[in-house]
C-alpha cells in the first residue's frame, strides 16, 4: 500500500502512480494486456504497534500461527485476494503471501504501491469429482497450522495430509505406495513448483516416502521439519517426486 500524509485524494494520486509506470515503461500499454508483476518484493508491516498475526490462510478466520512485529521487514512472494480487511493503509480484500509462508492482510503492508505488486498465487486444481475431499484447500492448510510444532503427527505424513483434507486417514499404507499410484495414473507432475495445496510427494531413504502439502511459492507444510509439523522449502525433504492434485482416491 501507498503511504499518503496531507496528499490529494486517492484517485488522483492513483493515476500519478499509473501514469508514472507506463512512463517507465514498466507496464504494457497495449488495451487488454496483462499487467506484469514480480516474483517478489519487500515490504514493511505498519500497524498501530502491535505486531500483526501471521495467519495460515486469506482471512482472519483462519489459523493464526505466528506473529511479525510492527516495523519489520518482510518479503512477498504472491498475492491473492480473500477477506476485506480495514488497517493502516485502508480496507482491502489484497492479502500477502510473506516468505515465512503465511499470509497477511495487504492493509497493514507498506509496499510502495496501492494494489497488487507481486504474481497472484497459484492454486493447484480440483480432485476427481469421483472423492472430493471434504476439506478444501485453504481449510486443509488452516488444519495444518493449527499442529505446528506437533511432535504427534511424527512418522505418520500420509496420515497428516489425508485428515488435513478432511478425511480419516488415506487408505495407503505409506507415502510411497500413495506416490507411486499417483504417478501410475498420471497424476504426479514433474514440472513446475507446485501449487497452493497441492500433495507433494517424495522418496526416502527408508523406502515409505514422504509426503506434504504445497503452501505455493517453493513452500510446504508438513511432519518432520525438525521434528515437528512445520514449514520448509518443497526441495527439503528426500529426494523429490513431483505434485498432484489433493486426490486420495482411498481415503475413508
């Protein structure tokens, strides 16, 4: 968000903004061309001094499992839209991925900009409608913000993911009999980081795999991230699979 002090009214000063851009040259002026954002940039969270909650998902609903102060730098990776929020700079339904891969809401995030400045986060396409999981994919990642730092899901991934999408369990003995089914049918991708909520699957040394959610931007919550339910990069874990989409077609 702009900063304004003693400025004239936002619409006018949106289109300096605008207009100073295309100047630039940094945005496309040719009608119906897409505008182009970064991969990532910074930002400094200003509130009225409290420090802000880091939460799980694009609303104040969802699971709030760390805190960032007033004042601290951080760095945006994506942004998507969710709950309007009213803050510091305004109300807004803009919310910030940050690089510790929890969201806030864009209304307490100086940037420099009034709008979207980074890549809009990308989300992993829907399951079979044959099992659709009963958990959706911002409510299976809120579940699992809300067991950070368990030690209770510790040797049991594929158990972690399946309840975290809502189910009992997945069906699958371990996470590597999960990922081999997922590839045989065509399911496990290769290319690409994997979407918001995507099942990321790897091997292990012990031949059971592993297996985890995608926050998006190179970002997975998962067990064994230092012993405990945790976030780490999607490269962190073993040795790599690739992603499917949340289809556990044995789950109960």
């Amino acid at each position: 968000m702009w900063e304004y002090v003693n400025v004239p009214p936002a619409r006018y000063l949106r289109g300096i903004a605008v207009a100073a851009v295309l100047a630039t040259g940094l945005v496309a002026t040719v009608p119906g061309t897409a505008l182009a954002y970064a991969s990532s940039a910074s930002g400094t969270i200003s509130t009225a001094g409290a420090a802000l909650n880091v939460r799980s998902g694009p609303s104040t609903s969802r699971t709030a499992w760390r805190t960032v102060a007033n004042g601290a730098s951080v760095t945006l990776l994506c942004q998507t839209t969710g709950e309007s929020v009213s803050g510091t700079y305004g109300t807004t339904k803009l919310w910030d991925m940050l690089g510790n891969g929890g969201m806030v809401s864009d209304a307490y995030v100086y940037t420099g900009s009034d709008g979207q400045v980074v890549n809009s986060c990308s989300y992993v396409g829907a399951e079979p409608s044959s099992k659709t999981n009963p958990r959706a994919t911002e409510g299976a990642i809120s579940w699992a913000f809300a067991r950070y730092h368990s030690t209770a899901y510790e040797n049991l991934c594929l158990a972690f993911v399946a309840q975290a999408y809502g189910w009992g369990g997945s069906g699958w003995n371990t996470a590597e009999i999960g990922g081999d089914w997922e590839s045989s049918h065509g399911y496990l991708k290769t290319s690409g980081i994997p979407p918001r909520g995507a099942l990321v699957w790897y091997h292990n040394s012990s031949g059971t795999g592993h297996v985890a959610i995608s926050l998006g931007e190179g970002k997975v919550v998962g067990t064994s991230v230092s012993g405990s339910v945790g976030v780490a990069g999607y490269l962190d874990h073993g040795s790599y699979r690739g992603w499917s989409v949340a289809y556990l077609p044995a789950a109960w």
